[in-house]
C-alpha cells in the first residue's frame, strides 16, 4: 500500500512537472521575441526635390523586421505632418532594427 502510494505521489509529480516547466521554459515559448525599430528621415517637400537639412527621427515595433520599419517610417510621417502640414513626406531613411 505505501509502495503505491510513494509511485502514485511520483507520477503525479512528473507529471506536473511536466506540465508546467521551469519558468524560464514558459516564458521564452508564451512570449514571442518582438522587432524594434528607429527610423532617422529627411523631410522632402513633395515636388521640389528639396531634401533640406531637416531630419525626424521615428520608432517602431512589429513581428517582423519590415513591420517595425514600416511603424518607425509612420511615426515619422506622422511627425511631418503634423510639423510641416501638406506637402512634405519622409525620404531617404536610414533604419536600425532589433529583435528582443
């Protein structure tokens, strides 16, 4: 009877154990790693060709590296818009991208 008991407890213990990982574990495979990144872009005024001395500088995060590209390029429009109004957008930018 106790023998039982003892090999019941056991399995019950891997079993759960099993279930639930260390921390480490469960936090690297619930948590997936997410790109970052910061965009530094010229403001152009649309038609003139006129890149000027003026740079923004954006950042963004995404699944994938072209996501955060994209939102680091956004908050940067979004930056010159709300600058300079119509008529100019981000050119030439210059990425920085990381995974964490």
């Amino acid at each position: 009877m106790k023998k039982s008991i003892a090999c019941w407890t056991a399995a019950a213990a891997c079993a759960l154990l099993a279930l639930t990982g260390t921390a480490e574990a469960s936090d690297a495979m619930a948590k997936p790693k997410t790109w970052y990144s910061t965009a530094v872009c010229a403001v152009e005024r649309i038609g003139i060709g006129d890149h000027g001395k003026n740079q923004l500088k954006g950042t963004g995060k995404g699944k994938s590296k072209s996501e955060a590209e994209k939102a680091a390029q956004r908050d940067v429009q979004a930056q010159i818009s709300k600058k300079y109004g119509k008529g100019y957008r981000a050119h030439h930018c210059t990425f920085r991208s990381s995974r964490r």
